[in-house]
C-alpha cells in the first residue's frame, strides 16, 4: 500500500469515528397521559389506549414541569408506567 493510501485510510477511518462521536444519543424522557415520566433509550410504546409523549433527555429540568407529571425510576425491559407501576409489554 503506498503511503498516500495509508493517510487516505487513516483520514477514513479518523473521520467515522469523528462522525460516531457527535451522534446524538437516543435517550429520552417518555411521558404518559396520566402524567408518569421516566427516562428511556427506546422509543415511546405503542399501546391502545394510551397516549405518551417524547421529549430531550434534559426535558424535566425545564420550566416546563409541573406538579402534574411525576418522575419515575429508570426501568428495565420494554414497557412503560401507568398510576406509578411498571407495566411489562
């Protein structure tokens, strides 16, 4: 490999990891309709019946909260909170 492939090949390769980098995380804040919050890495759920809302991963730090949303624990597995309890999909 000649010396101009390598810096080509080192330049690719520093550029990606670059890229990788300033990817924004998927973490967010997912809100019901009754007003439980917690944080997530995946989407909102799909459930029938049931409304949720997405926001940044900071939202709850803004002006926007209120005494009607209640944060709640991180959870494990895909689901979501309904009155304050886990509900496993």
């Amino acid at each position: 490999m000649t010396i101009t492939k390598k810096l080509l090949a080192t330049a690719a390769l520093a550029g990606g990891l670059a890229m990788m980098a300033a990817a924004p995380a998927s973490a967010r804040v997912v809100c019901n309709n009754v007003g439980d919050c917690w944080h997530t890495d995946g989407p909102a759920p799909v459930v029938p019946g049931v409304t949720f809302s997405a926001h940044p991963d900071d939202w709850y730090f803004h002006q926007h909260w209120d005494d009607t949303h209640h944060f709640r624990d991180y959870h494990e597995g895909h689901g979501y909170y309904r009155n304050g309890l886990w509900i496993t999909l």
